[in-house]
C-alpha cells in the first residue's frame, strides 16, 4: 500500500568508505588484503558466512581492501537510461540499461566482482547480453554478476548492459539508485559508485504511453487550461484565514500595530503567550502596542475543546478566548494569518470577530521515518508547519522492514541491527541497503533513530503545540527490522548459552510458507504461532507507555499496523499450525483475528485502544473468485481505529462500508491524501504513483462524507454510500507521506506542501456550499470562485509569509501554464500571486529575467518560471513559439 552470494559486490554508496580505506596504515591495508586473498583461495566448504567472507574478520567489523590490480568502483562511471519505456520485444515491460565507463587504469577483470543496486520494481533475472547475470537478493536488492564467458572492462572501456523490467515504467522513482561494487577477495569492503546519474528521459520511446492509459504527459498547454479555474483576485478580496474559519465578522476598521503587544495570559497559557509574542514583528517599538488578552472560557454555541473567539478592535486591542488551551492556541495561528506580511509600512490588523470550530477532532499528518529516517529536528519543523495550520495528529511511522526508529529498553538490538543498513557480508550484522541508502552504514537516511531522550523530546514538543503523537509500531508484516533484529539477539544468546534466547523471537525456523510482499519480501511477516511474539509486542507496547509516562505526555493509542501481510504467509509454518489447531482455527484469515485479538488485550491492559491500517477492521474473502475485504463483524465493538487508505478501483467505498458497519474511521486515500503521490505523469515529475496522481486541487476537491460525489467516469455508481450512523463513525482525515523516494528533508517540502494545507482546509472548515448542491452547473460555478479564493490565499499571501519569515520551506513551485495562441505565449499559474519571469533564448529563467506582465509576443523557445519572495525558481515550462 505505500505502499535489495555471489563471488563478488559491486553497490551503490558514497565515497567515505574508500576514503577510510585510503587513511588506514599501509602495514593493516597489507595484512588484511593477505587475509582476503588466502580467504578467496580457501576452498568454499572452509568459509563460516556463506558468501565467502572470512567469518573473524567480519565478525570484527574490518574493512578489507580490493585486490591490486583490478579497478576501483570509486572509479567507474555509470549511468542509467529508460531506453524504452515499452521494450519492442516485451509488452508491458520496461527496457532499461545501465553504461558502465571504466575510468580506472585497471581492468574490471572477467570474474570476482558483483555491482549491487536497489529497485522498487520487480527485474527480469537471468543471463543477460553480454555474459553478465542479474539476479535479486531480497526484497528490492539486485545484483549484476560476470558469467563464464564475460570479458572483462578494459580501463577507458564501455560496457551497455540491458535488462528488463517487469511493469512499464512512469516514474524516474522507479529506476535504480545506490550503486557500489564489492570484489569477492574483499567481501566486506564496499565500494560506492559515486559517478552515477540517471540519464534524462526526453525521446519519443522513452515517453510512449499508449500501453499506459492513465499516465498521459502533461503538456504546459494542459497546465494553463487547467490553471484557467482561478484568476488573480485584488487583495481586498482574498479570503484573510485559512483553513476557512466556522464565522467571520469584519468589522469597519483597523488596528495599527505601533508596538509591541502588552500580552496577559493566567499561567496555564504560559506556552500560548509565548506564541503570542513571537508573531509580531522584531521590528516593532518595543511597548506601546494593542492589549493582547489571552483566556481560556466558553466559547457560545461552540462544544469542541478547540474551539475559539477571536475579537480585535481598534478601540480594546485584542482578545482570545477558547474552550481549552488548545482553543487559545489555534485562536493565535489566526492572528498570525491576519497579520500583514513582514515588512509592511504600516502594519495594521482588520477589525474583525471570529468564531471558529474544527470540524473533524482529528486532523493528521503522517510522516515515515523508516524507509529513510529523518532526525528530530526535522520532526519538529513539521510538527511547527502543523500547528500552523492546525492540524493535531501526528502519526509517527517509526518501524517497517527497512528500519526500526525507536530506542526500547531492554532489546538493543532493535536499533543496532534494525536501524542501521549498510553492506556485510555476514548476516545478521545489519539490514541490507534499501532505497538507495548504499553500503555505508553511516549514511543518513538508511540509519538512524530516536534515543529515548529524542523521543521524550518530540513528545513534549509535539504536546506544547497540542498536537497527539501516535506512534506506530508495523506488524505482523512491514516488520523485517524486526524479524532480523530478533533473530540476531537469538543466536547471539544462543551462542552465549543464554536461556532466554527465544524469548522474543519472531519468526519460526521450520517455517516453509512461500510468499512475497508489494515490496518483494518473503521473511518479514512476524509468526502469530510463537508466544514470544507477543512476549515482544507485549514487551514494546510496555516501553512506549514508559516513554510517554516520562514525557508527561498522554498515551491513548498505539498504531498496530495490519496492512499488507501477503497472501501465503503462515501457511507451512508449524507454529502458526499448531496455534490454529489449539485454537480451533479454520485458516489463517481466522489466525489473522486471533492475533488482534491478543494485540488488542495487550493494549488495553495498558488503558490503550487499538489503531491500525483498514486491514484491522476488514476480513479476506473471495466475491465472484476475486479478492475482497469486507467489515469483520468480529471487532466492531473493540473499539478500533481504522485509517482507510484503499479507495482504488474496487474498493472506492471501503471507508464507507467501514464506518456503516460500525468501525471509527480516519479517511485517508490515497488518490487524495498521499502526499508520496506525484503530483502528475511527467517523468521529472518526484514522488510514486502506485496508486494515483494528485494535483492540488485533487486534495482541495476531497468531499469527507460523500467523495463518490466527484469521482471520474462513474467509479461511484453502485457503491455504498455513508450512512447517518457510518458519519457519526468517521473521526477524521489524515495525510500520509511515505518516504521509499524522499532522503533530502527539502523533498518532503515539495510533496507536502502546498497540497497539507488543502488537507487542513478539508479537515477544519465545513464543507463548502459547492460539496453539498445537487446542481452540477451550480456546483461547478461556486467551486471556480471557492477554488480561487483558495489558490489566491496561498500565493498571494499563506506561502509569501513562510518565504518572509525565513521558514526554509521549499514548497512545491509547480511549471507554469503556457498556450501559444495568435503568435503570443499566454502564461499563468495554480498559485495566482506569484512572480512569472520568462527568457526567449531558451536559457533558464532567473531571478532577474523578465517579469511577465501579459502576453508574451518574442519569437523563439520561450521558458518561463515562478518564483517565490525570495528569488526561489520553481519548475521550467517551455514552448517554442516560431
């Protein structure tokens, strides 16, 4: 759903390793290739790790050197290119090839080496052209390797090396990343090729779609039709807050702001009043400004503790109040939309009174650390970026197959093996490389985690912000890090003669279950037939209450995964069989209630209620010999959480039929709220597109309680509907961000932003008049005005405020519209507010290239750009108007 032995390696990675190589001793670098070499002449029966690594020495840790006279992977050059995006010979797969430059004086020789890469997609395996091999390690880990036969790379030579893979490709996302190369005489020194680039994807066959209906290209003439919605509105008539608050009141005059405010607050909004002061300009004299008065009370007509007044008049100054801190809080997020954008000559604020609500009590976002990890600091520009837009759940996704995040007392393994990937060539050292992440197992966004320190720490400042960490903990599949990391704290008991070895292991050695994940796993699932499973969950769950107790945080749930345990899993496994059998289980669907239930008793043994993905609150059958998940009557008054992220072909009502059968419910689908999502087809387009394109207006267009309103081509005909009682079940939405594609923290900007503060429109305010009409013409006409509003808010003035304030947030500036009509390019834009400047050379507008201003009437390849208050160019859309 969101949804890599041979006799030598050759991966991707950076160049530190070499680097560190190059700084040892020359007496050690002599020792240790003696060692590789008289271990690569040892016969294969006498090596103790399987993959012909000298079992001492990678016990040890040490890096071992490349044998003399073969040529340095620091050294290759290697590209990547689409060739085609439908091979000739293979319909419906993708052709690809890498070229390979030997740069290095010395051979690539004919045998000894292997070149290891990550892909998401699946790969044909096999000889390939050439006499070299491909084959798949585990999971999205490949491997090409010479075959009797190969010739070897002469230094200064080229080798191309086709391949297939087994879906046609769309998205650059897809393509291999995380190259290095490990020779067999030195198994455990990896070695990164730091020269690698993915060629660019421009010509006719690379582009062909015809196989691919639904992944068009779309062309800057689409985009200005697209972009015709909206127009530049003068700024009296851009809407003064986002999300749209429940009640505006203007009022018939300002307040000028002559200094700093004269802040009041009782203790208890000691946090509030620190928030308060900090919006107001530096710049400011620093007394002599309006009364601020901050109080918590009642707010009438209004019963969510979030809800606020706000009252600013010339005459009093200012006032908020709100049913609870919280209230108080989001009261100021208000004002600081209502303040004039740094740097006014004058600044003022409106008079106005507001009255405002939210309308769902959830409203979330959440961020995977797993896939690539991203520090704390990181965490906390996000949870700041939340409460800006008041947003109050933060789903923290801190464990999956490639990385476990969180430290937990008592099982140091969790961490040292499951939060670090990197080369070895011994198992059980650390996950293997996933995600481009490479050999080197200091490489920021394979490893990493939270002390408990960092986790108290994001607690408490997630709390400050009244916003609710809910951490998730992936079983029984995504659980890989897991897996391994509790294999390996077994054996290295068991070698030590500890008795308790067992006790939290996750897997059953006999098992012979065949299966593979979306990700093309097949030992990541945890066995639900051991009771050290859930001797370990049971020993977690206790941990994270221990965290949130010291943090003095609340702790209401635990996200306890559930999604994506693959068909197979359990089948040969005799522990999961003689659970079944004990139990009186018929299958392992049946297995699959068993173990949430005992999940669930661990949870509320500790005050806790169960969340998860929807796959906690559906069951597996068969409708017409097809797969469907249908409500499981079994838990519905368990009181689970499910988040529905399924609303693909077939399955467009699941949340509905959810929430009517009586589950609470978190919206999340991912044709709407995937922030992973690319934004379109376009191949330098970033982000996945598994399971839709979503464009800004995708995620302002979402209708919570009736999304099959709008749904294309008729996708919603014959599908539940939500019911009265179904409405009630539906806590709120959330936005998701999957990190498989995003190590560059300035990459989650880009996805995220600015599609979250749609989702914070849809979430707070109510729906708008144009969701809730039953005449389309009418609909559509209140929707283009609502739309522009919207888009007009942002670029005029939501994001020129991150941009002035010095936020760093690189949202996403998307390619401007262009249409050549009667000789002229007409330019717009989805953000109206924004600066358009334009070269006709065909060189890359800058920051000093010229304004469009209206039609542009040069001859030549015109190319224009936005930018945002800082100079900042967003994507180039050209045109050539002859």
């Amino acid at each position: 759903m969101r949804t890599w032995t041979l006799n030598s390696a050759l991966y991707f990675h950076d160049s530190r390793a070499v680097a560190r190589l190059r700084m040892l001793p020359q007496l050690r670098v002599l020792s240790v290739l003696v060692a590789a070499m008289m271990a690569a002449a040892a016969p294969a029966a006498a090596r103790q790790d399987g993959q012909g690594a000298p079992a001492a020495a990678a016990m040890r840790g040490e890096r071992q050197a490349e044998p003399p006279g073969v040529a340095s992977g620091a050294r290759l050059r290697l590209r990547w290119e689409l060739q085609r995006s439908v091979a000739e010979a293979a319909p419906g797969r993708t052709q690809g090839r890498f070229i390979l430059t030997n740069n290095d004086s010395q051979p690539l020789p004919p045998g000894g080496w292997s070149l290891y890469f990550n892909s998401m997609d699946s790969l044909a395996t096999g000889e390939l052209a050439g006499r070299l091999v491909l084959e798949q390690v585990a999971g999205g880990l490949w491997r090409l390797r010479p075959a009797p036969g190969f010739a070897g790379l002469a230094a200064g030579r080229t080798l191309e090396i086709p391949y297939l893979h087994n879906q046609v490709m769309i998205k650059l996302a897809h393509a291999p990343v995380g190259p290095y190369l490990v020779y067999d005489a030195a198994p455990d020194t990896a070695v990164a090729i730091t020269d690698f680039q993915h060629l660019p994807v421009t010509r006719p066959e690379q582009l062909d779609r015809r196989s691919a209906p639904g992944h068009a290209l779309v062309t800057p003439a689409d985009t200005y039709r697209r972009n015709q919605r909206a127009g530049l509105l003068p700024a009296a008539a851009v809407p003064p807050v986002l999300p749209t608050p429940l009640q505006l009141q203007p009022g018939g005059g300002t307040l000028a702001l002559s200094g700093q405010p004269a802040v009041t607050a009782p203790a208890a909004l000691a946090t509030e009043a620190a928030l308060a002061r900090s919006l107001f300009p530096a710049s400011l004299p620093p007394a002599g400004g309006p009364a601020l008065r901050l109080s918590v009370g009642s707010v009438p007509g209004q019963s969510s503790p979030e809800a606020y007044r706000l009252a600013i008049a010339a005459g009093s100054g200012i006032d908020i109040v709100g049913n609870s801190a919280a209230g108080v809080a989001h009261g100021l997020q208000t004002l600081r939309e209502l303040l004039p954008l740094p740097g006014a000559a004058a600044p003022a604020l409106p008079e106005l009174t507001i009255v405002d609500a939210p309308r769902f009590g959830y409203r979330g976002f959440m961020l995977d650390v797993s896939r690539n990890f991203h520090g704390k600091e990181t965490v906390f520009r996000w949870l700041d970026l939340m409460a800006r837009f008041k947003l109050n759940k933060f789903h923290f996704h801190l464990t999956e197959d490639e990385g476990w995040r969180l430290e937990i007392a008592g099982l140091p393994e969790l961490t040292s093996i499951g939060a670090v990937r990197g080369h070895s060539a011994k198992p059980g050292v650390r996950l293997q490389p996933a995600y481009g992440s490479g050999p080197d197992p200091k490489d920021a966004g394979g490893s990493g985690f939270y002390s408990r320190a960092d986790y108290i720490e994001i607690l408490r400042y997630a709390a400050a912000r009244h916003i609710e960490v809910i951490p998730e903990i992936e079983m029984p599949g995504h659980a890989r890090a897991a897996v391994q990391a509790m294999e390996a704290r077994y054996h290295r008991l068991k070698a030590a003669g500890g008795r308790d070895a067992a006790k939290y292991l996750l897997k059953d050695f006999a098992d012979r279950s065949v299966y593979k994940s979306p990700q093309m796993y097949n030992d990541h699932v945890m066995d639900p037939g051991l009771e050290s499973t859930y001797t370990f969950i049971e020993h977690v769950v206790a941990e994270v209450v221990k965290l949130h107790r010291a943090a003095g945080v609340p702790l209401r749930t635990i996200y306890m995964g559930g999604d994506e345990v693959p068909d197979g899993a359990w089948e040969r496994s005799p522990a999961s069989q003689a659970r079944m059998r004990k139990a009186g289980l018929e299958s392992t669907v049946d297995l699959w209630d068993d173990f949430y239930e005992r999940v669930d008793r661990i949870l509320r043994k500790h005050g806790l209620f169960t969340s998860g993905w929807e796959e906690i609150a559906a069951r597996k059958t068969l409708l017409d010999g097809k797969p469907k998940l249908v409500p499981n009557p079994r838990f519905t008054r368990h009181g689970f959480t499910a988040y529905v992220w399924n609303n693909t072909t077939g399955a467009e009502d699941l949340a509905y039929r959810l929430a009517n059968a009586g589950y609470d419910i978190v919206l999340a689908p991912v044709t709407k709220m995937y922030m992973d999502m690319a934004h379109n087809a376009n191949p330098e387009e970033p982000g996945v597109n598994w399971g839709a394109y979503v464009e800004l207006d995708d995620v302002y267009g979402f209708i919570p309680f009736d999304y099959l309103k709008n749904a294309p081509g008729g996708a919603g005909a014959g599908k539940d509907r939500l019911t009265d009682v179904g409405k009630r079940h539906v806590r709120g939405i959330q936005a998701t961000l999957f990190t498989e594609t995003v190590r560059d923290p300035a990459l989650i900007d880009y996805l995220v932003m600015p599609r979250l503060v749609a989702v914070a429109e849809r979430a707070w305010a109510p729906d708008p008049a144009w969701a809730t009409g039953s005449d389309a013409a009418r609909n559509e006409a209140l929707y283009r005005t609502a739309w522009s509003g919207f888009v007009n808010a942002l670029g005029q003035r939501v994001l020129p405020r991150l941009d002035l304030e010095g936020r760093g947030v690189a949202y996403r500036i998307a390619p401007p519209g262009l249409l050549v009509e009667g000789g002229r390019v007409l330019a717009n834009h989805v953000l109206p507010g924004l600066a358009l400047r334009y070269t006709s050379d065909g060189s890359a507008p800058t920051a000093t290239s010229r304004v469009v201003a209206g039609p542009i009437a040069e001859r030549g390849t015109i190319r224009v750009a936005a930018f945002d208050r800082n100079g900042r160019a967003g994507a180039v859309a050209s045109v050539d108007n002859p």
